[in-house]
C-alpha cells in the first residue's frame, strides 16, 4: 500500500503536493477516508473488495484529489480545522506505533468529526482530478469508475463509502468523456504485489465497526495502545482518560462479596437466584447480574452476563459452545480458551462449559487484572442457545465460585 501510494504522489508536481500518508485500518467494512493536509486511510475490506489494482489506485487516487483539491479543509471553519490537525497527531501517534488499538482512534475519526460528507460537486472534482493521477502512473480510470459501480450494484444497504461519498451522476459516463482525448496508452495489469496485498488483507484480523465502536467505549483499544507502547507523548492523556472509560477502580472484594441471601429473576424467558446484595439490568437480549460496585454501562468486573444465540450451523451443545467461543474471541481480543469443552449440568439441563481469561476492567496500578470467565451453555427455547459468563478477576474467582454453583444450579429456563 506504502509503494502504490508512492507510486501514486509521483505524478503531482512537489511544489502543488501535500504530505501524503497512507494508513490501512483494519476494519471489514468497505470504506476510505482522508483528512485536511494529507493523512488517507483504507479499510481492509476495501482491499480485499478491489477487483484489481487499478481499482485500489483508483480509490486512493480518489482520496488524494480530495485533499489536493481541498475539499475538506473548506468544509470546516479555521477553529475547527486546528482542532482536527491537532488530534490527528494521537492517530497517527496509534497506527505508527502498529498495534490493533489504533482502530479506535481511527474507526471514532472515520464515522464522527474528523469524516466530512462531500458534495456531489466535490465527488465529481475528486474523479477528474483521480483519474489524472491514474492515468499518469499507468492505470485504466474508468476501473475508478468500475469500483464504485459494483458498489451501487451491491444489494442491502450499502456500504458506508457510498454514504460518504455521494454519486455525482454516471460516473462511468463522466470518466470516459474526460479521457477520451488522452492519447492511447497500454494499461498497467495486476502486479505480484497486489495479489499479495490482497492475500494478506484477507488473512489479517479484522474488526467489525460495531466491535470498534464497543471497544472503544470499553477502553479496550485504548489499554491496547498504552500496554504496546503505541501512545505518543502529546496523546497520552486523552488515550489515559478513554483507557479508564470502561474500566473500574479502586474496588475491593469487601465492596463485592455476595450475600447468603438470594433474590429471585425471572425475565426474558429466565428465572434464576442471585445475591440480594447485587443488582440486576437487561438490555436487548441480555441480562446482567453484578455488583453496583463493579459494573459501568460498559463493563462488569464481577457478576454474570445471561443472553441466548441462534446457531443454525450447530448440530450440538459442543459446536455451539464452541462456535460461541470462537464469535467471544473475535470480539474481544486476547481472550483465551483455557482446557477443553466439559460437560456441565445448568438447572437440571445437560450444558457445556469452559474456562475462558483475558483482562479484567478492574485496574491494578494503572493496568488490567487477569479475568477469569466460566462460561456455560445450554439448549433454550425454539431451537436457540442460552450462555451464561460468570466473571470475576482470577485472583478471586474461587471465592466466588461456589456462588456462581449455587447460581446455575438454580437456573430455569421458561
């Protein structure tokens, strides 16, 4: 990506350029955005959509005219334009220092202030201009034109690029009436380093926008960046302050212990007995029993989550624990599988178990505790997967296991 960049500035006079970079993010959905002086970003899932390289140039190409042209920095106030240069530096500070937390950082920059919608005048500008700088370095442009038709053609909603960049008319049309005076010239075809590129993209993991936005609430990018390094010094404050958005403090397991005595839930199809001395919320599809202590609308460093999952490709208790396991790892990265599958009785019901850890919310000197999560599955209703994560930091999940026994032991399912 680095060399096509390359490849692509050489065809803009220096004295009329800018300080491009190229950063690729590694987010699924399809999307490219660039912001005011130079910095350009491309999703993984914009790689691996790109038939070929010239489209890729293409949409990088698209992308520099964009900041050549200025497009951004006219859309914003000179107040606000400092504001975004100024925390572009803890960005950029992220994705140089080459950790996943950078998403973050990016995916908050991609979707909030930092990306400004275009105007179709500006998206047909970007496409003149584009298909210039294509050409000038070997490529077809109308493949500029083929990438965002195939697009349009894509069915559902579509994908955030096309939200973000309005199409200004036929584009196809456009290009070709604008090159068809360009004298002749052989085309540039795919290059072994396209195809590796495109290998590469399609192995890396990749993160959904939903799991980068959860994860940013919960700090998890943020404690990601601050534990690799990866944070430059005039960031680190903001990344300390989002770091500690979704985590919790000072909290011992006085404030936490749970009563002999039990209360009584029963909701969304559920009945179960918990600790009278903790507290319970739901939201769609999930029940939450924790300590007021040791819970955020982010995150619970203690107590129990209980949701259900539809699994049409499971054809047992084991592959749907297992399934489940790997869907929990995908979403919370460095979370570990710790022995096998074991077979567990849940309320009476034949269940599945595994012990599973990763970081706890619950901070220790400024960094994360190791958690323990045991995690439990069983057959609900109507063909669905009921789950229950009993959570605790490792150093007291043995305290409270006989607890969470006594918990699921008493579980019904309506």
């Amino acid at each position: 990506m680095q060399r096509l960049g390359a490849k692509l500035v050489k065809q803009i006079p220096a004295d009329a350029s800018w300080p491009y970079q190229f950063h690729v993010v590694p987010q699924k959905e399809i999307n490219a955005f660039a912001l005011p002086g130079g910095p350009i970003f491309i999703n993984i899932g914009t790689i691996t959509a790109a038939a070929n390289e010239a489209q890729l140039a293409g949409v990088m190409a698209h992308e520099m005219s964009h900041i050549y042209m200025q497009h951004t920095a006219k859309s914003v106030g000179r107040q606000n334009l400092q504001g975004i240069l100024g925390a572009v530096g803890g960005v950029l500070g992220g994705i140089l220092g080459g950790t996943a937390g950078t998403i973050a950082r990016v995916g908050v920059a991609g979707t909030g202030v930092f990306m400004l919608k275009y105007s179709r005048a500006d998206e047909a500008q970007a496409d003149a201009v584009g298909a210039v700088i294509m050409y000038k370095a070997g490529y077809n442009p109308i493949e500029l034109a083929n990438f965002f038709e195939t697009l349009n053609k894509q069915g559902g909603s579509p994908p955030q690029f096309l939200s973000d960049h309005p199409n200004p008319g036929n584009r196809t049309e456009a290009i070709q009436k604008e090159i068809q005076n360009w004298p002749s010239k052989q085309y540039l075809s795919d290059s072994h380093a396209f195809e590796r590129a495109k290998k590469e993209a399609t192995d890396i993991r990749a993160y959904t926008a939903q799991e980068i936005s959860d994860g940013a609430k919960q700090g998890l990018w943020a404690r990601e960046n601050l534990k690799n390094g990866a944070v430059p010094p005039n960031a680190q404050q903001s990344i300390q302050e989002a770091a500690n958005a979704g985590a919790i403090t000072n909290v011992s397991f006085d404030q936490v212990k749970p009563s002999d005595q039990f209360a009584e839930l029963r909701q969304m199809g559920v009945s179960i007995s918990y600790p009278s001395n903790w507290a319970t919320a739901s939201g769609q599809n999930q029940i939450t029993i924790a300590p007021k202590a040791a819970a955020t609308p982010n995150a619970i460093a203690y107590g129990v989550i209980i949701s259900s999952t539809q699994d049409p490709n499971a054809t047992s208790l084991d592959q749907a624990a297992q399934d489940l396991i790997q869907s929990l790892q995908q979403s919370n990265p460095g979370l570990r599988q710790n022995g096998d599958l074991r077979h567990e009785t849940a309320g009476g019901r034949d269940a599945r178990s595994a012990d599973l850890s990763g970081d706890s919310p619950l901070l220790q000197d400024g960094k994360p505790l190791p958690e323990h999560d045991w995690l439990v599955v069983t057959q609900g209703p109507s063909g669905s997967f009921v789950y229950l994560i009993f959570i605790a930091p490792e150093k007291d999940f043995a305290a409270l296991r006989p607890t969470y026994q006594k918990m699921l032991d008493r579980l019904r399912l309506e």
